[in-house]
C-alpha cells in the first residue's frame, strides 16, 4: 500500500506533491545522483520517517520530549 502512494506522489504533478518530495527525500537522508531530485525508494524511506516523527509526536509535549533523555543518560541537565 504505502509503494502505491509513493508511486502517485511521484507522478503527481500538483505543486503540494512537488513541496513534499524534496521533503521526503531530506528525511530519508539519501544521496542521489546530481540533477536526480528524487528517487522511489528514498521517497518511499522518508514517508516512513515522517510517519514515526508524526507518531511519536503526538501523546508528548514538547516539555516531555526534552525530559526523556535523563531516563537514558542520568546526569545533570541545564
């Protein structure tokens, strides 16, 4: 399913579809050939990014976010 999306986000030519694929392909942190501006598997990589950062993001607070690290690194913090 997400290789049909990324296949007609590809081929459509709306200007919010040209906005998103440099977008994608930022996120999914592929390099690409010069003058490629994107490929199908680095936009399908980067949907699956902005997927998670979506997810993650939702039940916390930015507050939370940045609490989170101690439970990792315990230590003092700023």
């Amino acid at each position: 399913m997400a290789g049909v999306v990324v296949w007609q986000l590809a081929r459509n030519p709306a200007p919010e579809a040209s906005a998103l694929r440099p977008l994608l392909v930022r996120l999914s942190g592929c390099q690409l050939k010069r003058g490629t501006a994107f490929t199908e598997p680095a936009l399908l990589a980067g949907l699956g990014i902005l997927l998670v950062r979506r997810d993650v993001g939702t039940p916390y607070d930015i507050a939370a976010i940045q609490r989170l690290p101690r439970l990792v690194f315990p230590g003092p913090y700023p």
